[in-house]
C-alpha cells in the first residue's frame, strides 16, 4: 500500500444504523469515505445463511441449546438471541467489560452491526422531548429543537420507509408514511374504549421501518415490500425492512466513494497538536493484529454509544489528556437508557369469532408518553410509551396419551384473546451513569476494558409502579380478565437503548458536542450515534440518530467547502 491509500477525505468509524448514514451522505457529497468496522463482512442477502430455512432445518429447532445460554447469560436475556440469528450477536466471552454495576450490553458487531437486529420501531421526538432537561431541571438544555430536526426526519423516512398513520398527536409528530399494519380486532377495541374514556391518552398502531407500499426510493435501493415474514432478525432477503446492509451501505458504494475496511477496530483518534484537530485514526486489524493509521480530514464517530465512549476516553493527547473532547470533565458520564421493567398481561373472553395469524410486523399499537406532557402530575419526572399487542394462541391439551394426545396435538384449538404491554419509560442522565477506562486490563488488541456503572434509581421505580397502575386500571376498564403486572428485576442495557457520554449542549463547559454533533473541542470530529444524546425520551432512538446524523454531515461538509474545518 502506498501513503496515498491511507488518506481519504472522510472516516466513518462503524457501519451500523448511524455509520451507514454517514456513509451515504459522505459518499453522495462526492467525498472519498473510508469505513471502518470491527466486524466481518455482512453482505446484504448472501450473507444471510439462515433467512430461509424452516424450523425443522435447525439443529434445536429455533431453541438454544443449555450449553450456550450457560456460556452466554447475558446476551441469552435478550428476546432476539435464537439459534436462527446468534450469528448477528457478540457472545459473552468474546468481548469482555467490566460491570461496575449489572449492564447487559447487547452488541452486533458486524457490517450492519444492530441494524440487522433492531426492531424497526421508528417515532420522532417532540419539542416535550427536546424540553425537557429544560423543563424539569435535570441534564443540560438541548442546543436544538423539534424545528431544526423536522426536515431531517421527512428526509430520512422518505429514503428508509416508515409504515404508520399520520395521527394528529402532538407528543408523537407526524411524518411522511406508508400505510399503516392496522390494528387487530381487540387492539381497536381496546383503542375505543380508552379513547372514550380518556382524552389524553392514544393507541396508535405501532410506526416501524417496513415497507408496506415501497416507493420508486425504495424500489430503487433493490428493496421490495414486507412479505409478513416475521423472520427479519435473520437478515431480510426481500430488504422489507431497513437495514444498513440492504440500503445505506449499498446506496453509498454505488457512488464509487465509499471503501468499506471490515475487521477494523479502531482504538483512537489521532489529535495533531499543531493544528488542534484530528488528523485520523488508529485501527488494529482484527486478523492481523497488526496497527496502522488512517487520515482523513473529517471523522464520524458512530460506533454506537458505549464504544464511541470509549474511543473519545481512550484519544488521550498533551492537550486532552483525558479523552478527546474532554475539557468539560463530562465525557464518559450522564448516560441513560429505556426502563423496560415491567410489563402487563391479560385476557379477553370476548370476540371469539376472530383469530389472528400474528403476523404484524410493526407489532400491534403504541400509547404515546401521557404523563407529565402539559404539567408535573405525578412524583417522578418524565413519563413513558407503551406497545398494546393482542394475539389469540393456539393452545393444545398435552394431558394423557395415545390417541387423546395425537388428536389434540394436531387439532389445537383456539384460546382467549391475550393482551400485552411493556413500559418504555424515559430514565434520567445522571452524573454517576458513567462510562470509564479500566486502568489495567485490556482486551486481545490491546485497548483498554470499558467499565460500566449505569443504574436504575428512584424516579424509574416510582414511573415503574405507575405504569403498572395506569395500565391495569386500562385493562380493567375495557373489560379483560386476569390482569397481571410484572415488574422485572432486570439490569439497564437489555433495553438496547443506552445513550450519552458524549452530549450535545450550547456550552463547552458542560457538554462535549455543539448543536452540530461536533466536538467543541475539536472541530473536524462529529459524534452522532447515541452517544450524543442529551436525555433520552421515551421514543425509540434509531430514527434520530438517522436524522442527526444526516443533518450532521450536511453541515460538515458546508464548512468543509468554506475550509471552516
Ligand atoms: C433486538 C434489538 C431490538 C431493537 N429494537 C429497536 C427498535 O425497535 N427501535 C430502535 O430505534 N432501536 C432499536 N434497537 C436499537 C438499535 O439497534 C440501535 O439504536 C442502533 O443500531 C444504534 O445504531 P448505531 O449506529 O449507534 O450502532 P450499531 O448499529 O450497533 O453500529 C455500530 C457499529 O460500530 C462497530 N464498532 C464498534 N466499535 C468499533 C470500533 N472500535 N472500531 C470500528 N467499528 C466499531 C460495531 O461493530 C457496529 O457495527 C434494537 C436493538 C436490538 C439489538
């Protein structure tokens, strides 16, 4: 390799849902972008080695063998972690941290990395979001608002497809959608009669990055509409829902712009003190074991929250010796994620000449966030989302044997209708939420072990309680039966949606990103996965981190021409 090939115009460190759009923009503004990623190759169909086969052609029938969920505690609690797509999945053992507090940090470290996994729950923040560290005294004020993330958002849904009804609420702005997975018949029944009895509180069906009625935009990626799988944490052949793999990343490299280096992970930035910017980055190659630098003049760190913490921790130089962009002393702390602790089943008795055959891909309804929106109401701050999803099981008598039993076995009747719900409750960015650098262990490249002390507090307890309180009352009211509420003793990160570490706010002193995604500290150097995010909201993540991202490389690239940067 000649030195020529070390230097681009722009590095893009990981490639999943943010690095992917950074990579596109890049690519698409003509800039010669480097990516790079930790992980193997996933090419979009070819590698998807399980997407078509049937359940009798796995080993354990789609179940985890004893042996690997004993060698994998923590990445077995998560709902997604089956025989049929482990591969997308770190193991436990492959990549160490340390818990200074329990955290299951769920990871897919790969071409793609979580795109491939992710839910597609896709719901824009409202101005009640961005508000409220303003409003209710906790984090620091958001630099930006609904307003100059609006047409970002639209620009994103149009390219990636967004199934969902425009419905009219102001805690859940409305966006540009294809036709929605409509309710089933007890979720709509569900939704009347909460609607006639409160005023404020909504089922909507549930927004989700699937193409329900592709546009020519989709159409043009090689993507095609949903086929209801429901099989889309294998990698979807038919691209029916987004994923770097079957969008971004291809959009990108059909530019000629882009080289994707896999097996790269990067350990540092390199801060050059003569000009007090980056000037590129360190990678080890996974294979190889063996460093080098890349340069460019522009980086995207978008290696997903905790490791572009560690990244920003670990780029110390004589003029941030903690961590680049760490003159403030707040990088690495004020995290926050999702409180998914607790959840709600019931039962229906009535509307049993229906059925469903379960196969909604956007996964039912939604209730948007409706405490605390207008005025505090209650003794915790913020509030929390809800899914609704109601299905109707097959259930079969296994009693006896013989004839009884192959009988019922093969002729399952139908149960009850069941009704379910869990909370997604906003958790507050504390101070002690903290990201740090272990002194003395490292891993097998030789980079620093992440510590991790993130917790559950008071505010999420008491949100908690209410939850299951509010929702109960719900079910009751519209008539189902059995009604039971679980709060789960479960360790933050399962949620999947940690965020912070390095925020955005409108001073240097106490945050690390301006409202441009960009270090105050070090103008060529952008952080726009969750890392960035200020609070956390109740909404799900990825489609922000999509919009911020975009608008992020806009602006760079604009002050890129004007050699601001
Ligand atoms: C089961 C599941 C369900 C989810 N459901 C939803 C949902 O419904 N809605 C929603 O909004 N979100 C959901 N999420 C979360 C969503 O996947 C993440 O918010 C999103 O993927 C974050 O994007 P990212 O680009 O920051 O990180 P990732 O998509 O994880 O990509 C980061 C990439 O960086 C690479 N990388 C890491 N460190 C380095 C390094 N040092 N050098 C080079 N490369 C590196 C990784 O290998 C990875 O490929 C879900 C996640 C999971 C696993």
């Amino acid at each position: 390799m000649r030195d020529k090939d070390y230097i681009y115009d722009a590095i893009v460190i990981g490639s999943g849902i943010s690095g992917g759009w950074a990579a596109k923009e890049l690519c698409e503004r003509g800039l010669k972008t480097l990516v790079l990623e930790r992980g193997r190759d996933v090419t979009h169909i070819k590698d998807y080695p399980t997407t078509n086969m049937y359940p009798y052609e796995f080993a354990h029938r789609m179940e985890l063998p004893y042996a690997v969920k004993q060698e994998n505690p923590i990445v077995s609690r998560c709902y997604a972690f089956r025989e049929d797509t482990e591969h997308f999945f770190v193991k436990d053992n492959e990549h160490p941290y340390i818990q200074d507090k329990p955290f299951d940090w769920i990871r897919g470290y790969q071409v793609g990395g979580k795109s491939l996994l992710w839910a597609r729950q896709t719901q824009r923040w409202s101005d009640y979001d961005f508000e409220g560290p303003a409003r209710d005294g906790f984090a620091v004020d958001w630099p930006i608002r609904y307003r100059d993330i609006q047409s970002w958002y639209d620009y994103v849904e149009k390219f990636i497809g967004v199934s969902g009804n425009n419905d009219g609420l102001e805690i859940l702005p409305d966006g540009y959608f294809q036709k929605a997975y409509p309710l089933n018949i007890v979720e709509q029944f569900f939704r009347e009669k909460i609607e006639s009895r409160y005023s404020d509180r909504h089922v909507i069906s549930a927004r989700c990055a699937h193409l329900s009625n592709p546009t020519d935009v989709q159409l043009g990626q090689g993507r095609v509409q949903c086929q209801n799988r429901k099989l889309c944490e294998r990698g979807c052949p038919f691209g029916g829902y987004f994923s770097s793999n079957s969008s971004t990343l291809p959009y990108a490299a059909k530019t000629g712009n882009m080289t994707l280096r896999p097996h790269s992970v990067v350990s540092s930035i390199i801060f050059d003190e003569a000009t007090q910017k980056a000037k590129g980055v360190m990678v080890v190659d996974a294979q190889m074991n063996e460093s080098m630098e890349y340069h460019a003049k522009l980086i995207f760190v978008c290696a997903s929250t905790i490791n572009t913490n560690l990244i920003l921790l670990n780029s110390t130089s004589r003029t941030y010796p903690t961590g680049l962009g760490n003159s403030s002393g707040v990088l690495g702390r004020y995290l926050a994620f999702h409180n998914y602790s607790a959840n709600i089943r019931a039962e229906y008795e009535g509307h049993l000449d229906y059925r469903t055959d379960g196969k909604n891909p956007a996964g039912g309804g939604y209730i948007p966030r409706f405490r605390n929106v207008k005025k505090q109401e209650t003794a915790f701050l913020r509030g929390y989302a809800t899914t609704v999803n109601a299905s109707r099981p097959e259930v079969s008598d296994t009693k006896g044997i013989g004839d009884h039993l192959r009988e019922s076995l093969l002729n399952p009747r139908l149960g009850n209708w069941r009704i379910g719900s869990h909370i997604m409750g906003e958790t507050l960015p504390k101070e002690s939420n903290t990201v740090t650098l272990s002194e003395t262990q490292k891993d097998r490249w030789g980079i620093p072990l992440v510590r991790i002390a993130i917790d559950y507090d008071e505010n999420d307890r008491l949100m908690t309680r209410d939850y299951c309180d509010q929702m109960s009352e719900m079910f009751a009211y519209a008539g189902f039966k059995n009604i039971e509420a679980k709060v789960k003793d479960q360790a933050p990160g399962l949620d999947i949606h940690e965020m912070g570490g390095a925020r955005m706010g409108h001073d240097p002193k106490d945050s690390v990103l301006n409202k441009w995604n960009q270090l105050h500290d070090c103008k060529n150097v952008f952080v726009t996965d969750g890392a960035c995010m200020t609070s956390v909201s109740t909404q799900n993540p990825s489609l922000t981190f999509m919009a911020l991202t975009a608008r992020a490389v806009d602006y760079a690239v604009r002050e890129m021409k004007k050699f601001d940067l």
